[in-house]
C-alpha cells in the first residue's frame, strides 16, 4: 500500500475563518473612531453658534437651544456654559458621547468632549 501525500484543501478556508474576527474588529475601530471625530467636530461648530448668539445678545436658554440646533446632541449629554465679561463672552460645551458601535463601544467607554469659544461682545 502506497501513502499518498496530504493534500492541502481548505487551507485558506480555515485561514479566512481565523482572521476575519480580527479584521471585522478592525473595520469597527475605525467606525467608532471616525463617529468620535465627527463628533469633535459638531461640538466645535456648536459652541461657535452658541458663542455667536450669545455674542449678539441672546439668553443663555438662547444658546442652549442654538448648540442643540448646530449639533443634534442629546440634551441630557450636553452641558454648556456661558460667561460674559466686558467686552466679550466665552461659551464652554461640554459634551459626553455615547460610544454605540457593537463591542469597540463598550471597550472603549464613553468620551468626554469639550470645546470653548470666545467672541466680542455686538453692540
């Protein structure tokens, strides 16, 4: 009886299978990364529309409802702060996010973001 040589089907498929958990863990960082980033940039945007609104005069209900409308944040996530001072105001968003992507969100825990804006005061 001759042995025959080992044949190497399903190889690949068994190294596809071994790797592709990794690779869609990989794709899932980069989501939540790139949903952090957006984030940061919303906030940024926020708290210059807050700052401008306050800078012309408005409440501080005024910019509240000015950094909800820039953003679409989570009121109940969201704090924002407004300091008036002679001649200029400084807005101070803060901002905790709710990191959602399936298993990288609960690694990483949620965020905590902040952004300052100062203007002139408009007379």
């Amino acid at each position: 009886m001759k042995l025959q040589p080992r044949r190497n089907e399903g190889q690949a498929t068994v190294e596809f299978a071994l790797l592709l958990p990794v690779a869609v863990v990989a794709l899932l960082v980069i989501a939540q990364i790139g949903l952090v980033a957006r984030a940061r940039v919303m906030l940024t945007h926020a708290t210059r529309e807050g700052a401008r609104v306050a800078a012309v005069g408005g409440s501080d209900a005024e910019v509240t409802d000015a950094v909800i409308d820039a953003s679409s944040f989570n009121r109940a996530r969201l704090s924002v702060s407004v300091l008036r001072e002679s001649s200029v105001v400084t807005v101070l968003v803060v901002y905790v996010m709710q990191t959602n992507v399936s298993v990288v969100g609960a690694l990483i825990g949620d965020p905590k973001m902040s952004s300052i804006a100062t203007m002139y005061l408009e007379q």
